[in-house]
C-alpha cells in the first residue's frame, strides 16, 4: 500500500438536526466512519444487506436477558417479516417470553434495591427488572398441562427443543410472543442448553406427574440435524449475535461443520477478546476456523443489545420500506 | 416498603415500526426502562430538563479522541445554541478541532493495520482513524504564528486556558469549529491539563522564538477563578460527561469546592467502577463527596460515547422544536 | 451507623520483599482490602473456608476456554484432592481436555495473525492459542470408538453426562486429565449443555456407524436429577465461578430449586451487570432468587480467571499446609 | 510463514504447589503464555529487562486511587530502589500520599452503602475506600505553611511541578511516602495536571494569604524542558502505565516529540481500545506516533492494577535477588 491509500476517505463530521429519522442518524455516522458509530453504521449495512438477500438464511442468536427487558416484540415482529430465518437462544429468554404469553409481566425495578427484602417478598431481580414469583409459577403450571398434551400426542416419540417449542407455540394466543410468531412462521427454534433454564424443572413436574414410561422425551441432538439440513439447503448463511454464549457458538459451530462458512455476520457484545472466551472472541479469529467465510460482511459492535439492537432494526426497516416483502411464503 | 411498590410500572415491549425519529426510538427504550434502553432514555431526559432549565449553567466534560471521530460540528452546534455554557476538554480535543479548522483532515482507517507502516508514511493513527504528520506541523506552524500575536497583545499578562482558546478564536474562520463557536457564543472553553497535548509542543516553538522575557504566560490555575465565578452566579449546575478523566474531575471538583453540588448529571462511559478510578466511579460516590446533590437529577450510561451522544442530542433536539431557544443573549 | 462505624479499619500500605511466597502477597493484599486486592484477598478467605468446611459440596463451574490456555492440571489436581465436589463445564473446557489426552495439544499463538492463513493451514485459534485441526479429528476418531464402545456397554439404557464422561474417563491414562482425575476421584462432571461443543460432532459421527436402534442415548435432562440428590445429601453448598455463562447458571439455578441456596461463592469474571446478562450479575442479586442465602460469604472478582484463580489456589494450598486432607475417601 | 512456525511451542499445563514463591507461580504463567497469564508473564519479564538495563530511564505513569488503595509503599520503595527514575502522576495520587504523610488515613469501607449518610457524616467515598474531610482540611492546613514557606524561598521565581513536589518532599518525615522518597532519591515527579486536584484548592487557599504580587508560581509546562532533559540523556526509555489518562500520555508525547520512542512498555489498565480513548489504546498504535519503537519489548496487561502491579513487582524483586542495586548513586 502506498501512503495515499491510507488518506483516501476523510472522516466527515456528524451533524444533527431537529427531527431525524433513525436511519438519518445511522447515516450520519456512517459520515464518521469511526469508532462505535462506525461499528453501528457497518451492522446496519451488513443486517441490510443480509435481509435483502433472498438466498441467505439468517440465525439469530440470541443470549442476555433481553426478553424480560423487553424486546419481545420485536423479534416476534422480525420473525413474523421472516428477518430471522432460524432463532437460536438461551432458555430462559424463551421462557420468559412464555411467562408474558401466559400472563405474567415483567416490572421495572432498580438495580440498587436490598436483595434480601425482595427474597421476602418473592420478587426475583433481573439487574433492574423485577419478576413476581407467582409468575413463574403460574407459567410453570400452564406449560406442564402442555407438556402433558404433548407427551400424549408424541407418543413416545423423541422432539427436538424445536419441536417442542412449535407444539407450545400452536397453544399460545398471544401474537407478540416470539414463540408463537414461530410457530406460525415456520421459524425454527433451538435451544441447545434447554436443560439449563426454567424449561427442566417443568420438566420435573412434569415427568412427575407421569408414570415411568409416558414422559416427554426431549432430546437436544436432535435439533442438530435439523440444523444441518437447513443450512445445507442454504444457498448463503448469515448470523446475527444478541450477547454470545451458546447460542453464538451454536450457529458458528454449525457453519463450520457443515463447511459452509458464514457470508454475513454482525455481533452485539460488551464481551472483550483478552481473556480467551468465544464471547469476546474477534470475528477474525472465527475465519481460522472456517466459521466465517473470508469475504464475509462482518462487524462486531460494543454495546449494549438493547440500545444497538433496536437502533439497527429501525434503520434497516426504515432503508427497506413498508413495502418490502421478504420472502414469499409460497417460496419456501 | 410494601410488596406491591417494587411491582407497580410493567415493562413494556419496545414497539418499532418502519420511519421512527429518534426521538420515537428513544420513547420506545422509555417504555422498557431496562438495562442500557433504561439509562439512555433517562439519559435523554436528564439532557432535557437541564436544557429546558434556563437557570442552569451547563457544563460539558470531553475526553477521548471525539473530535477526530467527527463530533466537532456537534458541540459547535451545541455551543452555539448555549446548550451548552462550559466546556471542559483535554487539550488533544481542542487541538484536533483547529487540525481541521487551520486545513488538515482526519481519515477513515482501520484499527488492524501495519503500524510501522504508517510510521514510515508519517501517518499517526487513533483506533481505526489516520491523520497524516503533515496536517499536525500545518497547525503546530499557524498556531506558533498565533501564540507570538497573543504575546504580543497580552503584554506580559498572564492567560488562562480559555483566554488563549478565545485569542485563537477570534482567529478561526471555520464555523464547524468548536473553538471559533465558543468565541462566538463567549462560552468558556477550560483545559485544566494542557500541558499535556499538543498545545506544549506549539508552546515550545513559540518561546525558542521569542526573547527570554516575552513569550505568552498561560497559567492553567487562572481558570480556576473563572470557573468559580461562573458557578457561584448559577442558580443550578449542571453536567454532561462524554468519557471521564480530568475534564469530569475538574467540574466534580469545582461544584464540590464552591459548595454549590451538582443539580443535574449525565455521565457516558465505558468504564467500570470497581478499579476504583475516577472515570469509572458511579454518581452515587459523588454524593458522598458533595459534588452531586442527593436530589440531582442523574445517570450513567455505560457505551460508546459516539454512539450513545449523538443519538441523546438528536432525542432532544426533536423533543424541544425548532422553534425552542435556550437563551435571550441580552439575558446574559 | 455512626461516623466511627465508617471509619474503623485503616487501609494498611501493602509492603512487598525479595522472596515472597503467593499467600504473604495475598496478606498483603488483605491489608488493603481495596479494590481488586481486596477482592482477591477475599476470594482466598471465602474459597479457604469453603475447603476446610467439610460439610460442605463445593461446585466448580467452568467457562471460557481456561483448559486449553494450560489450567486443566490444576483442575485435575483440585478435583483429586476433593477441593471440588461436582464440575460444572462447558462441552469445549472437557474436550479440549480429552484433545490432550488423547495426544493432541494446544500451542502458543499470537491474537495478531493472520487468520487466514492459519485457516489455509489447518490451524484454529482461541485468542493468543492455535490448535491443529489434525488434533481436533484423532480425537473425534479416538472417541467415537469409545462412544461406540460405551453404547455397547450400556445396552439402550440413558445415560447421563456424567456417566459418560466416567465412561470415557475409564479409558483415559493421562493422570493430569481433569476427565481421568474425576473418574477416579469419583467427582461428577455434569455438561448442561453437552450439545454446543464437539461432542456433538462425535456424537454424529458415532450415530452414522451405528443402525438405527443402537446409538448412545444421551439425556441432558438425566443429570438434573443427579445434581439434585448431591445438593440434597450437602450440609452445605459452595460455587466457584470460572467465567459465568451455563456453568454458573446451572449451579446458582439446583441452589435455588432444591431451595437450599449457596453458603459460599466466589465468581471470577470480566463481565459486567448493567447489561443485565447473568455472567456479569452481581451476587447480590442472586439473594433475590434464593439462590445464594443472605448470609453467605461471596465476594466478585473483576478480572481474568488465568491470572487469579491459580494465585487464589496457590495461596490457599499455603494456608492448608502439605498435611491437609479435604475428605476421608471412607467417609463419603 | 510455514505451517510448523505457528506449531512449535506447546502450551504446558501450569501446576500448582503447597508453598509458591510469586515469581514461581509467574513461572507457571509463563509455560502457558495464554490470555491474561501469558501477558503477565511477559509484563514481569519485560519489567526485569528494564530494571536490568541500567542504560534505561524508567518512567511509571500513576493514574486511578491507588494510593489511597494503599500502593503508596510499594511505590515510595521502588523509587528508593531507583527501579523508577521518573514519576508522572495524577495531582490526586500524590495528594492522597500526603494526607497520609500528614497524619491523615485511608479507611476500610464498602462499595455499597448510603452515600447520602456519607456525606451528613462529611466522609468521601472512593469505590470501598473512605477518607474523612478533616484529614483533607488537615492536609490542606500543613500545604498551605508549606506553600507559604516555598512562596518565601523561591522569591518571585517560577517553579516547576517537580520543584514545588521536592520541596514539599524535603519537608516530609514519613519514609514510606512517595514525595519523601521522591526526594531523598532526586527522583522527578511530574504532574501535568496539578490544577486538576485538591492542589488546585490548596494554591487558592495561599494565594488568599498573600499580597497580590508574593503567591508562589506554579507553571506546568516548566516540567517539560526538564523531562526532556532527562530523556535526551538517557540511552534508553522505558514506560510502566498504571491506569492511563493524561499520565501515560504525557510519556508517550515526550517519547515521540524527543523523538527518541519508548524501547520497553507495560501498560496495566482494565480500559479497551474500539472507543478510541488513550488509555485504552494499544501499544500497536504507539508505534505509527513514533512513540514506541518498533522492536520495543512490549506488552498490554488487562486487568486491575492493585492486583498485577504488586505481583509482578515481587516476582521481579526474586528475580533479582537481594543483593541487586539498580544503580551506584555516584553515576548519576
């Protein structure tokens, strides 16, 4: 490279006026190119980019509290335009979703409180967020008659964490579950650590409840395959990461063994590469394992999710249209 | 406290839809109140009330390398429209805002290059942004000339940081220029440290060309009586940190030492408390220190400044309309 | 609280010499009990009394990639002498164990490469680590044939996590193996989430040699029910965090369903809580949860897990003395 | 690069014994060079490397609370030791070590508490530190004498910051204080941004007892020449940054403007680089300012200084052994 390739681009400055759209704003740090506002700009490029790509098959990963803070409905709303193609989460943040589907609420709370005061109360804390026991309980109660019809229904036969969660989805009503908009979109989702979240100890009620031989049989490898097989029906694979934790290494591990290799890839973290977790990890570093395709779009953001994530939606939806249309269904 | 108090706001779903304003996008995070959505909408509010309150001097705080980044034209608009009535920066800052203003550029780059490259093509790089040394001795050379013109005028007296700013100033033709801004808006621009930046380096020029006795006296402690000044005749005082470091301490140190205490703070940080340093440390601390009133409106957010700043301004700048003037010039 | 009830303990000056041993610097440290230091100081005191209690059933959770970064003989050698009851770990921590069992290893890289050139070679890197993807496959090899093997053995039954790492740790030789040492020292290491790892990979490749009927059955959920009845035989529980993730989830997540709570905790992570994940949740918050009691002793490092757990280990062996024996084997 | 270049050094498993010297357990980082603990390896081998070349000026940057956190004897010692021959720091640290110099202290307190009944009790909080304002108003007191008597001495004559320190220092009896030692060992102390601390409060309070012409003057860009002195004498320079902000620029501009550029670099600190600021950037960057030479032994330690600092100053202190002089008085 010669020195003029290195001062080819200035760096413009952003300016702000009384009523921008999001998107205007996006804009203005792509002007900038720098920093955390080059970071932000690049995702919305690479998310846009991905969903105007008919042939790419987007995993959503999605790990964090960020249902009981509150972005429910917006993936629902993703999942529902078939922005996501595949979800791949934490259990909790689909129980959670569960807990809102069937009734209960999440409240705002302060992360500063005297723990030992809630615990008396029965009011569980999630950083600022505060969860009434009884919620859970009444979710808990609710999903074990389900599991129930379900384990009558499957007959013994083995489901997959998606399997199950499209047969708890046919029996939500709420449309602003991302668990319901799942099911009614086809939308796949797995759970890889299913085990490790609320879901097991419904489970435990459940197989309870059931003489030896009836109860559900859930089996996480299972979800494998099937994750294979879409991938391998896949033309191009995109990732969107929520956080990092399983659901991001899921859908890398995915990309690797299938040796497809992602095209598209944006990560949402506060998580740093130093201390060697897949977290934190460098996107770079995903390409020595042919996770990530070398020419692949890619760009990891430091932030919080629910301030970048929602930012980012609303700019690509904003480039789109209201009349952009996705995918049609009769296509699938 | 009762058990039905710490359950009486739900968290509502963060709702997006295809042309938000920011503000729109903001007022959705105000429905969540959760983790990073939370701060940032409180963030906005804060921003706000202090805006809106005619009676509170506004002191802004600037560290980290924003300038380059493209936040110049930003806080010039700000100290224009007296959103802001004190600037508190590192000297690099305001260094960088005359780079451009005397005719240099910053450039988009990347944060993973050959820096020994760079070194031999005398190419300077912050993060992922390049300034070429040439645009650096551009400015050293325009401000040597301006500091041998200020010596002259200034006749022995001695300059604090903001009276040099001013002189340059008054020089400035660019209007992006923060520094031609605050000259033009007579807001005080303090550089409690800047001794260490550029300026000492333009400062040594100088005075190899000036006999003994004649270059210009800066005394980085004169500030302090006019930063005094100005808070004793505020009737409330407000705070807004982008970073940390010595621009926050020295308006938390003057609000402690005037006694007055800080009625409205927004700090944007991505430091983290428990090291125990100042950039990092919660607003609760401040308390203990009197520097934040026990009633004070304030939040810290943790992100990327370049992100989470903008987007602020934006929100509010949209809440207050175009028609919205801060302050009557005669009034001052 | 009076004003003396503040001010009761000085801050001592930490003081170092020629040749100190790790537990004097932890002393010293101790006599800080500021910051960092005083934290660390605390995790030693908090982690010493967990060892010497022998009521109680200390969980180790493991996360973060710590084994292939050269920590799986402390481990192993914590897992032998009994100073860990139950492992807690990540599918990749116990594989990359095996990987050097099994006559693989792992080198020492730079974060800094190019990371497709070590894609050209075969070559994948964890941070500043390269492995040999050649490592990767004898391993598979070498464990489908257990796999295969052990599906025999257990004749269509379920198997638990842990009773197929005993199964594989029955045929592993290598003494510093974490795998080997908790077969041997009869310590259940339970994978929560077994799937998101190479396990998976192996588990197909083993699937593909086997008809139908025969494969492993592998139950996720089973050790659910074997963590319960270890935590209901305990006096008393206690957690050692490495990282967060799964792992400290599915042991602050039995403290609370078996309604026992954890006596002791120590968590070493780099996370942080206001972005409301679980890894970087405070202990306080789990009080609110019935995960931890309120008067457990608990103390949060902030920082990396290479660097303090084994200083923590070190120091605490020091304290214990050559002649400390944690359990009486006869006794369990 | 083959292949086998990035094969060639295997990680080794660190191991853990019952009576560990610091720099043993350093060892054992050093057999696994990975994340945090190869980094602190090659922190402590760097730092001797510097200690031993007796060709070297080094200079420590000391930025966040540590003094009050209670490094100040371990920093007072090195200085005696001459393992440090410049110290730029905050005003702050220096301050803090001399209320305790003056018989003022640091107190044990507790990051979570009400700040609000801190501050009835007029008792300021630093993270788990607190420090009654009579020790301030105390150390203010004996300043202000001083100032007095220097004001006196100096007749007119403008001081350096390093001047004013060695002139409190000579007035200091406490050996375990920094400026005292400072002193004693005619080590320089710098303090760019003196008017940024209770210093700034102090000069007022003595500028209020003088007539208008007699109160000391205090000009920071005097200690400029004089730290360019030293380093134009030295052969070669090395840089220990605790923390960051404005003391590790101030070397790292003194490195490039001299144009002589660091040949050793440690840098501790828990910041990170994507948001541009200067203490979070790395050492790569340094090179392309011609701060750090290219073939600088170097290295970036992410995590809290209380902690790494003093470990690794012990392993060095082993590693030289008792009978180890930096340097003969008489070749100054």
């Amino acid at each position: 490279m010669k020195r003029d390739d290195f001062l080819c681009q200035k760096v413009e400055p952003i300016e702000l006026k009384t009523e921008m759209t999001v998107n205007e704003l996006i804009e203005e740090f792509g002007k900038s190119q720098s920093f955390g506002a080059g970071r932000v700009s690049t995702a919305c490029d690479v998310f846009e980019r991905m969903v105007r790509d008919k042939n790419c098959t987007i995993c959503l990963a999605l790990a964090g509290a960020v249902v009981p803070a509150g972005l429910r409905a917006v993936i629902a709303d993703l999942i529902r335009k078939r922005f996501i193609d595949v979800l791949v989460s934490t259990g909790a943040n689909v129980f959670h979703d569960l807990i809102e589907a069937l009734g209960g609420h999440h409240y705002v709370g302060h992360w500063s409180v005297d723990d030992f005061t809630l615990r008396k109360y029965h009011v569980f804390r999630i950083y600022d967020i505060f969860v009434p026991e009884e919620d859970f309980v009444k979710a808990d109660a609710k999903l074990v008659e389900i599991f129930d019809e379900v384990a009558e229904e499957s007959r013994g036969n083995t489901l997959s964490t998606n399997e199950l969660i499209w047969k708890i989805g046919s029996r939500i009503a709420d449309p602003k579950s991302i668990v319901r908009a799942a099911y009614d979109a086809k939308v796949p989702v797995f759970l890889p650590a299913i085990r490790d979240s609320e879901f097991n100890y419904v489970y435990w009620l459940h197989s309870m409840r059931q003489p030896a031989s009836q109860p559900l049989k859930i089996d996480s490898f299972k979800e494998v395959q099937e994750f294979v097989d879409i991938v391998e029906r896949s033309v191009r694979l995109g990732m969107v990461v929520l956080g990092g934790g399983v659901p991001r290494n899921t859908i890398q591990h995915i990309a690797a063994t299938t040796r497809r290799g992602l095209d598209y890839a944006v990560v949402i973290t506060m998580d740093r590469p130093e201390t060697g977790g897949l977290s934190g990890s460098t996107l770079e570093e995903t390409i020595s394992w042919g996770k990530l395709k070398k020419t692949a779009e890619n760009v990891m953001v430091i932030g919080d999710v629910m301030v970048i994530f929602p930012m980012m939606v609303a700019a690509v939806l904003e480039r789109l249209g209201k009349d952009f249309i996705r995918r049609e269904r009769s296509n699938q």
